[in-house]
C-alpha cells in the first residue's frame, strides 16, 4: 500500500538460438536484497515519527507536527518533484522506505517477504536490487506526473513492490499461490499466480477509477509498479528462459493489499 498523507491524516530456456528452452530450477534460497530492505524499512519505520516510538518527536499535537514535517521531507509531493531541486528529485527514492503506519509497513513487508525472494534469486542480486529502485522510482514519479498539482506526500514501496509482483507473475505463472479472500470467509484458497495476481491487479484498477489526489492509497502508481515489473520481466527473460519454482509461493491475499 502506497500511502497519500496529508497535514492531518497519519494512518494508515536454453542459450538463445539453441532451438529449445532452458529449464532452470529457482530454489528460493538466498535473498539478501529481499531481506535487506525489509529490514531497512522497518529501521526507518521504528526510528522515524510514524511508529510513534522515538520520544524525541514528543507526544500529542507535538508528534502530529512531527509526522507531517517527516512525510513533507521524504516523500514525493507532487507539485513540487518537478521544481528541479536535487531533494526534489531524490523524493521518489527516499519515499520508497518511509511508512505512514504500521499496517502500511506490515502489509508491504509481507508482500515483499512473499515474492521478493524469488524474483531476486531468478534476476540475481544486484539486478534485483536496481530493478527493484528503478520501477518504484518511476512508478511514484508516474503518479506524480498524474497528479501535479496536489501537495499531498506520497510515501511507500509499493510501486517498487507491485513491480515485484509483476516480474513474478511473468517468471513463475504457475506457482500456486494461497489466497485469503474477505468475500469467502477467509478460507485459504490456492490458485495459480496467474490467476491471483490478475485479480489483485483489477482490484487495483478498480480502485484507481475512484481515485482522487486525497489523502488515501496512491492506486496509479500500484498499476504503473505491476506494468513495469511484467514489461520488464518480458523484455529481459522472454523466449530465452522458461522458470518453474520448486516450492509453491505461498502469499496472503485480499485483506492485505500492497
């Protein structure tokens, strides 16, 4: 969940041309990157205003200010991204781990925990962690190129992380995915990545038509993040590499949306 906070809302295949595929085997063994910022935004999160944990930002009205100061710092507001200012520009990179709650924190870790791991084992290290950058980058600068005059600060990974989801649905169509669904009770339901993360991404469409530049979930920016994981997962691994997954990829869907 990208979050949209104001001055008084805190809440929340085989070598190419060998003739046929290569069938590499993902193990989901090693994710560094993964886990490395899972644990740089959840640092952030803790000494920050938003987990309301650090004394030094007091109390009360106190805090409050301190939240929409911090919000106003690190995260992209829209109208001013594009003033040409060197803060202003690293706004989209330094909003991608800064949280406005700690649903908002929870739900993305989660999701980033679920399907980080393999994507990153697939691209590789260091690939992953510029693709990971790169996308949520962009996917908040698409919104606020959407939105340009609104003077609400955009926090969150889940640009970067929607891209993780996208790259994931390209790389690991079949992995069986264990979906919790409001609608059904909460009964954990298994379905193929193909089938649930199109769901989640029509949810998010949906949700996007309602969109305003209120404070709230920066939906656009969710679609912009899936696009470019897809895009680029098709461009870079397409019709050189076929991928299967060796375990299924258990994820939680429904009551937490990234």
């Amino acid at each position: 969940m990208i979050g949209k906070w104001s001055a008084h809302v805190f809440g929340p295949r085989s070598a190419p041309g060998a003739g046929r595929p290569l069938e590499r085997t993902v193990r989901n063994e090693s994710a560094p990157v993964t886990y490395a910022l899972i644990a740089a935004c959840c640092l952030v999160f803790l000494i920050g205003p938003a987990a309301g944990l650090n004394p030094v930002y007091g109390a009360g009205d106190e805090l409050l200010a301190a939240q929409r100061a911090y919000f106003r710092r690190w995260g992209v507001v829209p109208v001013e991204l594009f003033t040409g200012t060197p803060r202003a520009v690293l706004t989209p990179l330094t909003a991608l781990f800064v949280h406005g709650s700690w649903l908002h924190l929870l739900g993305n870790m989660l999701f980033l925990f679920v399907f980080g791991a393999m994507v990153e084992e697939r691209m590789g290290h260091v690939e992953f962690a510029l693709f990971y950058v790169g996308c949520g980058y962009l996917a908040l600068v698409a919104y606020a190129v959407a939105h340009a005059g609104s003077q609400q600060s955009l926090v969150g990974a889940s640009g970067a992380i929607s891209a993780v989801l996208g790259a994931f649905l390209f790389l690991f169509p079949r992995a069986r995915v264990t979906s919790l669904f409001p609608f059904l009770f909460f009964l954990p339901l298994r379905f193929p990545a193909w089938v649930t993360l199109p769901f989640w991404v029509t949810l998010q469409w949906l949700a996007a038509r309602r969109e305003t530049s209120g404070p709230g979930v920066a939906y656009l920016a969710h679609l912009v993040g899936f696009g470019l994981g897809f895009v680029y997962a098709w461009g870079r691994y397409g019709r050189r590499t076929r991928v299967t997954a060796n375990a299924p990829a258990p994820a939680p869907e429904g009551e937490h949306q990234p």
